[in-house]
C-alpha cells in the first residue's frame, strides 16, 4: 500500500460538529495480529509471518480522521488498545495513534489508556516503552495460573513468565488488571479457590474473571463436537461463580460487572462505555462502534482492511443508522450486565421510548417476585442471584416491537 492515501479524503473536520461540547468519547483500536491462534479464541486475530508497521499506521491514522470527519467533538476519554495482541505493536506506533487521537479530539485530563498484552518475556520488555507511548493501564492475558492449564489453553507462557510479566507490569503502570479463566473441564471447586486465592493475593486493583465458554468455529468447538472435550456442567459453573463473588468480595474487589472486579474507584472506565451504552469510536480490523445512534464495523480480514482503506480512506464495512427500539435494547443487554444495573429514565430520554417500549414489565413483574432482579422508579438492576442466569433472563425481559 503506498504511504499516501487519496488527497480527497481529506476534509476539514469543521464540518461534521454534531455534539455538544461536554460530550467524552470512547475510542478502540484493534490491533489483529498474534503470534498464534488460541483454540478457545474467536477474536479477530490472525498470524502474518510479517507486519509493514508504517503500513498499518498509516491506515489506522487515516481511519481515525475519518471517524473526526464524521463526530468531530470530544474529548476522548478512553482508549483502549485490543486484539489481538497489541503488546507486539511497537511503542512508538502506538505513541502516534495517541498523539493523533489526541490532536484530532483532545484527551480528557487523566484520559485512561489500555493496553492488552501477552505476558511473555519478549512483550513485557516493553512495557517501559509502552508506558512512555502513554499507556496507562495494562490488562494482562496470564489466563491461569497452572502450566498443564495453560498449555491446554494454548498459551505461549508458563506461570513463572506470567508471574515475572506481572512484577514488570505492576511496577511500571500505575493500573494493571489481568485475566483468568477458569470452569475448565476437570477444574474443582477447591482447585479454583486455591487458584483465585493466589490469583487475588497479587494486590493488582482489577480481575477479569471469564468462565471457559466454547465458542463456535474454534479448536475447542471442534474437539466437543468429536467428544474429545466435555465442557463443565452448568451446575458447576454456578457453583463456582457462587464462589468467585464471594471471594473477591471478601477482598475488596466486588463484581461491577458479572465478569469484571475491581477495587472502588478502578473499573476500567473504557469497558464502562461500552456497559452504559456511551458512544465508542472503533477503528482497525473487525472493530465495532457506536456513535450517533449509528453502528459501524470495519473489515475483518487484515488485508481487506487495508484495502479499504486505500480504496475510500477508511476500513468500513458497515455503517447503519439504529432505531430507537434497538438502541433500547442493545443498552438493556449491556447495562444490566452491571452490578448498578440500567438507569431505565436516563435511558427513556436517550431513545425518546417509553418504560413500555423498552422492558415487559409483566415478565419483570415475575422475575421481581423470584428474586432474580429489582426493579426501582428509576433502575432495573439484575441482583447477584440472578446473574448466573443473565443470559436467559435477558430475552425475556427486552421488549418485543
């Protein structure tokens, strides 16, 4: 791809001021490329023996000034690098897309910026650099804290690179989380409190706690297809998610999300966008976002990318504007998620819909009586016994138009 796009792509940003000046927004980029292929993994990631990284910043600036053109106002008040595997970017592409984000929007004072990173050896040599790009938080992928687990999990690292990465992590950013995941086939109760137990005596402020899900077109779904591998059952999993709450509660790092904790005052304020329905800017491959009541989705494939981007001077694929009724229920499946639940009035002024347009009140009515959710003159909130059945309480209580 040659480094200079189409001149006509360029136009002055003046013109596409469409919000108000208190208006912060979130912006994504997704980096899709990995050393190799988890086979629990269904993020758009892909392996290329090689990467032209002027290429790609080059692309990646200019599907940032097409996002400009199009919601011009900001600031910004996340950024959140993923994959992928953004901590193989090298530091000074990630330091410009900062600088050009923040040149083209501004960043709100204390702007949180997130990296995801692999914890090898290799990654977490750079973690200084990163952080002098501007990166300040880190989300770790260490997944487990088990070799023979990690091994099935198709990790490149053992524990002790992990644990090693980790040190390096917390003594360079001032915010690191990391992930786990646990509800593996053959994992007890007991294997994961001594795991979680180990896993929280670290001091990091944030955990993500992913239960194994197999999720189609990967390795993983293949091997259960042939019954290779059998998935924990759901009674277990309940069990041990049952136990997850209770013990990063007891530390001080509640749920604030049904897979997410974190100490008061330290949830990732990017993922919070997403949860309370704010509007996110996404770029590069596969990337999704909303802005302007519109959703958009960039090419998956890397080179498709890149050639859209050389073609029209940016890397949509789909662009569409979203009625009222789904905004509506796009909000309610990810706010309530949340330990806070959905504000259902701020809500209604969002979308212009009534209560009745957005949630069956007979069916919260029903919930309500068994315990699974509370429902307030302002909040719909799913408790803490009802989150292990999010995803069946959800098409129930979403209205149908």
């Amino acid at each position: 791809m040659p480094s200079d796009f189409p001149v006509s792509h360029i136009i002055s940003s003046t013109q596409n001021v469409n919000q108000t000046e208190s208006d912060a927004l979130a912006l994504y980029i997704h980096w899709p490329f990995c050393v190799a292929k988890c086979p629990y993994c269904d993020f758009n990631s892909h392996v290329r023996s090689q990467v032209d990284y002027e290429t790609w910043l080059t692309a990646l600036s200019f599907d940032l000034r097409h996002e400009h053109l199009v919601n011009g106002t900001g600031p910004i008040s996340s950024i959140f690098f993923g994959g992928g595997t953004p901590s193989l970017m090298p530091p000074h592409l990630v330091a410009k897309l900062i600088g050009e984000a923040d040149r083209l929007w501004g960043l709100e004072d204390g702007c949180e910026i997130t990296l995801e990173a692999n914890p090898s050896s290799v990654e977490a040599a750079r973690f200084t650099d990163l952080a002098a790009a501007g990166v300040n938080r880190v989300s770790l992928g260490l997944q487990s804290l088990d070799d023979q687990v990690l091994e099935f999990l198709g990790r490149a690292h053992d524990v002790a690179e992990g644990l090693s990465a980790l040190d390096i992590a917390q003594r360079v950013f001032s915010r690191v989380s990391f992930d786990l995941i646990y509800a593996r086939p053959g994992q007890s109760e007991s294997g994961w409190e001594a795991e979680l137990g180990r896993a929280l005596s670290f001091g990091t402020d944030h955990l993500s706690l992913y239960q194994l899900t197999i999720e189609p077109g990967t390795r993983f779904e293949t091997l259960v297809r042939s019954g290779e591998l059998i998935p924990a059952d759901d009674d277990h999993c309940a069990d041990l998610f049952e136990l997850t709450q209770a013990m990063t509660a007891r530390a001080g790092l509640p749920a604030y999300e049904v897979s997410n904790h974190a100490k008061p005052g330290q949830e990732s304020r990017h993922n919070l966008t997403y949860w309370r329905y704010g509007d996110y800017i996404g770029i590069g491959p596969g990337a999704h976002g909303r802005r302007l009541n519109s959703a958009t989705e960039r090419h998956k494939k890397p080179e498709n990318f890149l050639s859209a981007v050389e073609r029209n001077g940016n890397g949509l694929k789909v662009e569409m504007t979203l009625s009222a009724e789904t905004r509506a229920a796009e909000a309610l499946m990810m706010g309530l998620r949340l330990s806070e639940g959905v504000n259902l009035t701020r809500l209604g002024e969002k979308t212009g819909l009534g209560v009745s347009r957005m949630i069956d009140e007979q069916a919260v009515v029903r919930l309500e009586k068994l315990g699974l959710l509370e429902r307030t003159e302002t909040h719909l909130t799913i408790v803490p016994k009802g989150m292990p059945l999010l995803d069946a309480i959800l098409p129930e209580i979403i209205a149908s138009n």
